[in-house]
C-alpha cells in the first residue's frame, strides 16, 4: 500500500526564489549566511529576548510577579544548600541575578528570558554537532514556536531552571560518550549534579544517560573506559553537600513532594502517565506540523534516514525515549501526579531528532518562510496581543490575585509604620501575598512558612520576640482560619480590612478586599502606644474608610 504524501514544498516557488530572491527576502539570506560565520544565532536570540521582554512587559503592566519567581528569590535571600520545597539552584541563581540587577518586575521578566536564550544556545551546541547552516537555525526557530520558551520559562522556578541545564547535561554526555576524555567525563558529572540540584526530577535525565550508553552499540568502549565512572564520582562530590543537608534537615524537600504530588491510586497514577505522554506529545505538534509543510513528500525517507542515524542521534535518540517513558513508569509505580509541562525542558531533544536526522537539504526559501512566520507570531504577540492582554487583565485579574500584590504588600507596609517605628520584620498569611511582601514592601520582611502553613504547633519564637503582620485575601476562607489560630497566642492584635485596585494608564480596574494582621513585637519598649482608633483615624484622612478593630 503506498502511502500519499502531498508535496507541500512548493519547489517551483523554491527554485524561483534560489535564482532570484525578491528584494524583502534578501536581508533573511544574508541572516542566513552568518550563521557559520558565527554572528546570525546569537543576533536571533538577541532578537528573541527583544520581542518577548516587551510582551511581556506590556502584558503584565498589572499583574505582578508570579508566586514562584516570588518564591525563587525568598529561597535565595541566603545561600543554603536546600529549602522546604526545592534542591537550591534557582535561589542561588535569584540571588546572583539580583546582586546585579534591581528587586522589580522587569528585572526577573529579563532573567526569565535570559534563561531561556542560554537553553536555546545550548541546544545549538548540540545541533551543530551533526548539522551546518540552516539546519541549526530551523531547530532554534521551531523550539520558538511552542510556548515553552515564553510563557513557561516567565515563571522562573524550580521547572524553569532545567532549560538550560538539561542541554548542557546532555551536551557534555555526548560529548563524554563519543571522546571519553576526562574532561568532558568532569564536565558531565558536574552538569548532571547540577540538574539535580535544579529539581529532583532531573534523575530521568540521568537514568535516560544510562540508558542510552546501555542501548548503544559502542556501550563496551564507553563502560570499559574511565569516563562513566569519572562521572559518576564528580556527580557525587557534587551533590555531597546537599546530601549532607538532606540527611540533617529531615529530607524536606522529599516530604514534600510526596505530601503535595503522591497518593495516587493505580488507576488515576495510570492516568496521569497517559496524560503525562499525550501533554508531552501535544507541545510537539505545532513544531511537527512546519517540519512536515517544509519536508513533504520527502518525510518518506524516514525509515531510512533512521537506519543510517549518526551514532551520536543514535545515543539521543534513546536519551529522548527515557525522559518520556521513566516519567510515565514512576507514575504509576510510586503513584504520583506527573503534569505534562514537566517534560518541556527535554522536548529539544525531539526537534534535534527531527531535523538533524534527514539527509536532505531544505532550501532556504523554506527557512527564510520560517523565519518570517516565526518573527510575525512574536512581533503579533508583542505588538497587538499584549497590549489588549494588559487592559483585558485591568478589569478581569489574574486568578491568583497577582493584580493585588503589590499594592496590598506597600499597603501592609504603611499600616504597621503606623504602628510601629521599626522595619516590618516577618509575614505570613495567604502565600501569594506573604512572598509578594517579602519582595515589594522597602522593609523585605523573612518570609515565615509557619505563618503561612504551619506544619506544628510550636509558634516561631522570632516572630513573637520582633512581632509580624499578615495578609489573606478576604474571601480566603482558610487563611483566615489559619491566621485566626495564629493570632490567638498573640496579646495583641490589629485586624484591619482594606480594598486595593488596580489602574492602568488612569483608567480604574479590579478591586479587591485584603485583610491585614499586625502583631506587635513583645520585647518592652517595642511597641507603640498608638491605638487601633489612631490607627483607624490615620487611615480615614488617607480617604478610605477602613475595617479594623483590636483584640
């Protein structure tokens, strides 16, 4: 049975433009030929921070930083080995970014995309291990396509941090695989511990490296040689202080995966794990469709392209099968949730597949085409679809309340200056908003987790000693709750219900009602004298009338 394939090439169209380019293609040829000369990729992912930081600058006008950029800079204000939730690489990161660059909004938008351009460089590192000229460009341009690399990598968290550390993994493997030279043996044991000190998921990664050189033919020069064991010890060394920090700090990070993603029962962790692959599959597909308009009828070379793989897509290749199938097996056997956007920071790996596999040359009036729909969606997105986002978010808020945090974090941050003559020092409260105050008040108070989730009974002794203040949306029934039984062993408290809105450009938007608790410090000669009825007569010259009361 033969199979049709429509030519979707337009090689008339090709041919033409091979011998004479129309004048607005010219300026993409000459991209085009810089690309071994050294100068077109990094003028394209310049172009990409470029167009992505205004989007995302202009969308986000009023909605404030995501809780887990929040959380990634509380988690690096001090250089620890681990925190209650993640392994601590993007804490480090956080806080080596914001040693240079300022605590706002546009400062993190860059690192975000930043983050993203060195995961892109870095598979280009790879790519041109097996390809020259406009094969590298089109495995840059169709990662660009999905929004992997835009709207995943805004929130820059533990997930975020692997995209470029999963390609500079998988580069030094590859490079340790096919020299076995110590270098490289160094170099890929210290990248891989750095995977796992960017989240504990990375180990698919590396038991995907150890399946791959299991499943390929040279495995026998590879495990004969140094290297692996090289890079098994460097990984180890590595990760021993982090080892030491989970075994004296009651493995937290663990604890918590489990409390927050396990329990499954088999049935719904087989769900998950389908889910986990169809996710996974439906990321692919915008990318998949342009290889296919731009290969056609020569997509049936695949079989034999496959056959006569290079040994180094070969190791790739089964490197890509096990980042998709351990994640699925884990699933169902530990029994866990596996959300599909967990795979994105190995989906490069299926695009180098997909191009640097075919052994035919793809004309450039394919790539100039890719270039331009590429740019345009970017360009759209920049120019039309986030200025109508940011004036859409005005009067329909984000539903995390991100429109919120920062008026509601200087607000607290005014109302205990009323109270008290020293820097608001802990926060608690609804999480958003505790790590949001923590970032946009001036004072940067400690971000308190036992005021936020208590996990004991036992209150922070620092928070009674320097006194604390909390926030909780109003309708936010258990964080209400929960700060209720905090307040309980305070002897004094200030509960005060304000409204906060947002505006962009003037024009008035959403609003939404905050409920501050302030807590005095109980050290003598701390607190103020000034009472709950000052307080409330301070606030009603400011032009709002206010809820408060005292207990």
């Amino acid at each position: 049975m033969r199979v049709f394939l429509p030519d979707l090439t337009f090689p008339n169209a090709a041919a033409r433009s091979e011998v004479r380019p129309v004048r607005w293609r010219q300026p993409f040829l000459r991209l085009l030929d810089g690309i071994e000369a050294g100068w077109a990729i990094p003028l394209l992912l310049a172009g990409f921070v470029a167009v992505w930081m205004a989007f995302l600058v202009i969308a986000y006008l009023v909605g404030d930083l995501h809780s887990d950029v929040l959380e990634a800079w509380t988690f690096g204000r001090s250089f620890e080995w681990g925190s209650a939730k993640h392994p601590p690489l993007m804490g480090w990161i956080a806080h080596a970014w914001t040693s240079v660059f300022p605590l706002t909004d546009w400062s993190f938008q860059l690192l975000a995309l930043v983050n993203s351009t060195l995961a892109l460089w870095f598979v280009d590192l790879i790519s041109r291990r097996f390809v020259t000229g406009d094969k590298r460009i089109i495995v840059l341009l169709l990662l660009m396509l999905p929004p992997t690399y835009q709207f995943f990598a805004q929130r820059f968290n533990a997930n975020a941090v692997l995209l470029p550390v999963w390609p500079i993994a998988t580069y030094c493997f590859l490079r340790s695989f096919e020299t076995r030279e110590v270098k490289w043996a160094v170099a890929a044991g210290a990248t891989a511990a750095l995977a796992m000190l960017g989240k504990y998921y990375s180990v698919f990664l590396i038991g995907s490296f150890v399946f791959a050189a299991i499943c390929h033919p040279q495995r026998r020069a590879y495990f004969a040689s140094p290297a692996p064991w090289i890079s098994a010890g460097v990984g180890l060394v590595a990760l021993g202080p982090h080892l030491h920090w989970l075994a004296t700090t009651g493995a937290m990070p663990f604890t918590y995966a489990l409390m927050e993603h396990g329990g499954k029962t088999f049935f719904a962790a087989l769900n998950e794990a389908v889910l986990f692959v169809l996710e996974a599959a439906l990321s692919l597909v915008l990318p998949a469709c342009m290889w296919a308009a731009i290969a056609g009828r020569r997509l049936k070379m695949l079989p034999r392209d496959f056959r006569q793989m290079d040994p180094g897509l070969l190791l790739l290749f089964w490197v890509t099968v096990g980042t998709i199938v351990f994640p699925a097996i884990a699933a169902i056997v530990v029994g866990t949730h596996m959300p599909g956007v967990w795979a994105s920071q190995g989906l490069f790996l299926f695009v180098i597949l997909l191009v640097c596999t075919t052994s035919y040359p793809i004309d450039r009036f394919h790539t100039v085409n890719l270039i331009v729909i590429v740019a345009s969606i970017a360009l759209v997105a920049a120019l039309i679809v986030a200025p109508v986002l940011a004036f859409y978010r005005n009067t329909h808020p984000l539903n995390e309340g991100r429109n919120f945090y920062r008026l509601s974090a200087l607000e607290l941050t005014r109302l205990w200056h009323s109270q008290m003559d020293v820097p608001l020092p802990i926060v608690g409260g609804e999480e958003g908003l505790a790590l949001a105050t923590a970032f946009y008040s001036p004072d940067h108070p400690l971000f308190e987790v036992e005021l936020v989730c208590p996990k004991t009974n036992e209150f922070p002794k620092a928070a009674i000693s320097r006194g604390w203040a909390a926030l909780c949306f109003a309708g936010d029934g258990a964080c209400l709750y929960r700060m209720a039984r905090n307040i309980s062993k305070a002897p004094r408290v200030v509960e005060i219900e304000f409204a906060v809105q947002s505006t962009l450009m003037g024009l008035p938007g959403a609003q939404q009602r905050v409920k501050a608790f302030i807590i005095p410090p109980s050290t003598e000669g701390m607190m103020s004298s000034m009472s709950a009825e000052d307080l409330k007569e301070r606030r009603c010259k400011g032009g709002r009338r206010p809820v408060a009361d005292e207990r």
